[in-house]
C-alpha cells in the first residue's frame, strides 16, 4: 500500500514539473492542523529521543515524522510510537485543547509513549472525523468519560495499558460502529455494561487486565467476534454458556486468572477456529473434553492452575506453539505424542503432571525453537545434556523436584538462557563458571560439590548439596 501511494504521488509530481502547473501551496499543511499539531507540541514538555523533532513552524506538517494527509492539505492520520523497552522513549505532557484543531484526522495512533498524562482528550470529542482511536500504553488517567457514547462515530476504540479508573460506561452501548475495542490493563472496575451486546460489529472485545467482576453479557449477538480477551480481572460463576454462539469465528479466547469454576463445556470442541484458548488459573474442575481432539486448529493452549483430572484427551493439532497443563490433577505418565512430534512448539510446560520417563528417551521431532521447558515436580530421570544441547534459544529451563542424575559440567548452557532451575533432583559433580550470567538459578538440593563459582545469586540458590562451598555459602576449607 506505501509503494502505491508513493508512485501516485510521483505521478502527481511528474504532472506538476510542466511550467504550467501552478500551484502556489504545493504541498502545504493546512493552518489549522499545522497550528493543532505545534500546540500538541508545545503541551510536550519532554520528548528525549526527538519523536517530535522535525515538528518546526513553517515546515510542511503534511512531511513531519507520524503525520499523514494522504495527498491532501488536511492531516488525516497521525501516528507515534515509542520503544517500549527504552526508557528514553516517551513523551511527557498532556493534550492541550486546540488538538481539536485537526478537523479532519480520522485515525490516531498512539503507542508506548507512557507519559502522556491527564484525563481522555476532551479534544477528542470535537473531531467529528475521527473514527480510530488507539491510544495505547501513553499514561492517560482518569475515568472513561460518561459521555463517551457520543463519539457515534468510532471504528475502532483502544485505550489499552493506560491508568483509567472507574467504571465501563453504560453509553458505550451507543457507539454501534466500533469493530474493535480494547480496555486492557487498565484499572476498570464494576461490570460490563449489559449494553455492550448492541455493538454487533464487534471483531475484538479485549478487557483483560482490569478488576472487572459481576455477569457477562449474552455473547449471542458478537456474531462476528474473533477476539475475546477477559483474563486477569475478577469474574466468576460457570463457563459463560453464551460463548457457544462464537463457534463460528472465534480464534482467540483468553478467560484466565479469574474465578471460574465448574466444567469446560464439550461445545468447545466446535470452535474450529480457534488458535489461542487461555483458561489457566481458574477453578475449573472434571475432565477435558473428548470433543478437544476437534480443535485443529490450536496453537496455543493454557489450561494450568485449575483442579482438572484424567483422563486427557489425545488432541488432533498438527503442530502446538505452545502448552500448558502444569499444576492441575492430572497423571499424564508421558509427555502427549501430538507434542513429541509437533514440529513448531517453542514453549512446553507440563510441571506437576505425573509425567515418568527417562528424560534421554524423550526424542522429539523439533528442540530448535524452545524458549521455555518446564517439566517440574513429575518423576523425570537421566539427564537434560542432550535436550539443551539441542536447543538453540531456550531462555527457560524449570526441571525442579525430578530425579535428574548427571555430571553438571557436561550441561553445555545455550547463549539465550536466563533461568536454570534444577533444585530437588541428584545433579553431581562442580557448578560450571557459565551459569554467572544467567538471570536466575537454583541448583538447591542435589548432590553438587566444590566451589561455587563468582555469582550474584543468594545462598539457597545452592543450600543443601553435598559438599559445595565459598560465598553465598561458608568459606571451602584448605
Ligand atoms: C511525566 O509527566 C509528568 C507531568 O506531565 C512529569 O512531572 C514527570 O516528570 C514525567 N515523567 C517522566 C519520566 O518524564
Ligand atoms: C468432531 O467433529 C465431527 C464432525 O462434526 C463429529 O462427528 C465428531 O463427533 C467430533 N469428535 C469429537 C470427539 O467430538
Ligand atoms: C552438542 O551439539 C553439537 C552440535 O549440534 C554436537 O557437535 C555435540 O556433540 C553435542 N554435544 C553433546 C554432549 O551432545
Ligand atoms: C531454590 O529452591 C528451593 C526449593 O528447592 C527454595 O527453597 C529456594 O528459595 C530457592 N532459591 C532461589 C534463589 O530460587
């Protein structure tokens, strides 16, 4: 689409080189918005990687970086975006009032500017055009505003992972064009107003990560929905029955770290669909359901912390990205064979799943992509050396409370790793100089001996072996 727009407008230009073509704001920004964006501008007190830094007074506003007129003298979408994980990149400041000076943007696209403080722009609700709102992870607070149903207009309404507070208000019901919205993590409370049901073109319902509690609303009318997030916040009661008319569309379902409890309903298996279903830390209790092996299509599936119990079912995927079923009531005896032979998974956590076996014997058909194993407490023997030599960019390895039985320096640690945890097991032999910059260790409760190599980790990351010594621990005698 950008080359596209590009050739046009080199069309455009190669018709205006001709001396006949007058133009005398060729390319110019129209007053208002110039004069809406340099007051953003100035309402931005600290912007220290420059995202704003070619935002000058009697430049073309239409070329500064993030803003967009699409061949016209009118700015019609802007964009910024800060590095999430630079603590240089944000903005700090607030919208000013004359925001509303850009009459004719349609979309704005905001994120990871942390520091843009104050409430949800006021500004905003005088921009009849403005259909895309996606102001995520900028610091905003506040509440939602009650009014916020007369923005008729939206499309599409994010305000993820700002610091709103108080309730969803119940006039969201009038904003019946949106096709996405997206209220996670902030701090919402209340419930979720019966209302919401009137917004039938609803792609994305994301409200995860909030305090959010009481009933859901009838899921019957989100004929179109793909994405329901509702993890992390304080629902209870069954498996929202309503959720069975998503069977055609849905591909992601994320219900974890609430307080659900009862079945997992058979319908489930219907979801043709779907590829991500999180209903971890819940208190879902019984049997999977057979109806499981229907679901082709998942990738990734999160059913840990809950009180579920055998049998399990055999699933039919091709491939799992991710898994996990750790801490339930389950005795898998062995690790799935769809999970052996799944030629794309990268995280794997079965800790507590009564898996027996002999860790040597385990040949599955891909290691390259691991990131995370995690196969604690079950009754694991032999040795990881040729797992983790296998792997290329493990970054977690969890093998507590298991019988593992190797010499420790012959486990070679992949560059990516941070996290080692091989407390509980029989591990022998000395501590290798490589673990120094893992991120965490624990090698707690096994049968290591000699001196512990210089580290930062504390003494009951290494209490409890045979004969090891130096700090954390009492000095090795001579
Ligand atoms: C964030 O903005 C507020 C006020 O706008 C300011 O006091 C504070 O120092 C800023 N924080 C950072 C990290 O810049
Ligand atoms: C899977 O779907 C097919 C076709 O709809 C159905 O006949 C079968 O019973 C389902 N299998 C399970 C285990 O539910
Ligand atoms: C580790 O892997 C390398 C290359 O894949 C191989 O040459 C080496 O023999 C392996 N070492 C062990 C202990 O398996
Ligand atoms: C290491 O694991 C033991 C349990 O085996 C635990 O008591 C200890 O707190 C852990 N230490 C660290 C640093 O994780």
């Amino acid at each position: 689409m950008a080359s596209g727009s590009r050739s046009l407008s080199l069309l455009l230009f190669s018709f205006c080189v001709v001396p006949l073509c007058f133009s005398p704001v060729a390319g110019k920004c129209h007053p208002d918005d110039e004069a809406g964006l340099l007051a953003f501008k100035a309402a931005v007190a600290g912007d220290p990687s420059g995202m704003l830094s070619t935002w000058k007074a009697g430049t073309d506003c239409c070329k500064w970086f993030g803003v967009d007129c699409q061949q016209s003298d009118r700015v019609v979408t802007l964009s910024r975006g800060g590095q999430p994980n630079d603590p240089k990149s944000f903005l700090s400041g607030t919208f000013p009032p004359s925001f509303s000076k850009l009459q004719s943007l349609t979309g704005i696209y905001f994120s990871d500017l942390k520091n843009l403080t104050g409430p949800f722009p006021a500004a905003f609700f005088k921009m009849p055009k403005l259909v895309y709102i996606y102001i995520e992870n900028c610091g905003l607070t506040g509440p939602i505003p009650a009014d916020i149903g007369r923005m008729s207009q939206l499309g599409a309404l994010s305000l993820a992972q700002n610091r709103f507070y108080g309730p969803i208000p119940a006039s969201i019901s009038s904003l019946t064009g949106l096709s996405q919205l997206n209220l996670g993590g902030n701090l919402l409370t209340g419930g979720v107003p019966a209302g919401i049901t009137k917004l039938t073109q609803l792609g994305v319902l994301l409200l995860e990560r909030n305090q959010l509690s009481g009933p859901l609303p009838n899921f019957d009318s989100f004929r179109n929905l793909r994405f329901l997030g509702l993890s992390h916040n304080k629902f209870s009661g069954p498996f929202p029955a309503s959720i069975a008319s998503l069977s055609q569309n849905l591909a992601y379902l994320e219900l974890g770290s609430n307080q659900f409890t009862g079945k997992i309903p058979d319908f489930l298996g219907n979801f043709r669909t779907l590829d991500t279903l999180d209903l971890s830390r819940n208190g879902f209790s019984g049997v999977v359901p057979k109806t499981f092996k229907n679901l082709t299509k998942i990738f990734n599936l999160d059913l840990s912390h809950n009180n579920l119990v055998d049998p399990f079912p055999q699933l039919g995927v091709r491939g799992i990205e991710s898994l996990d079923l750790s801490h339930n009531k389950f005795h898998l005896g062995r690790i799935p064979s769809w999970v052996t032979s799944s030629p794309i998974i990268y995280s794997l956590k079965l800790a507590n799943c009564g898996i027996k076996m002999k860790l040597d014997e385990w040949k599955p058909s891909e290691t390259y992509f691991y990131d995370y194993i995690d196969l604690s407490f079950n009754e694991i023997t032999g040795s990881p050396v040729k797992l983790v030599n296998s792997t290329q960019y493990l970054k977690g390895f969890w093998m507590s409370g298991n019988k593992l039985q190797f010499k420790m320096t012959d486990l070679k640690l992949p560059t990516t790793l941070e996290e080692l945890d091989l407390s509980q097991n029989l591990v022998f032999g000395s501590i290798p100089g490589s673990v120094a910059k893992l991120k965490k260790l624990n090698v707690s409760k096994n049968r290591l001996c000699g001196r512990i190599p210089k580290t930062n980790f504390p003494a009951s990351a290494f209490a409890d072996n045979l004969c090891l010594c130096g700090s954390p621990l009492p000095n090795c005698r001579r």
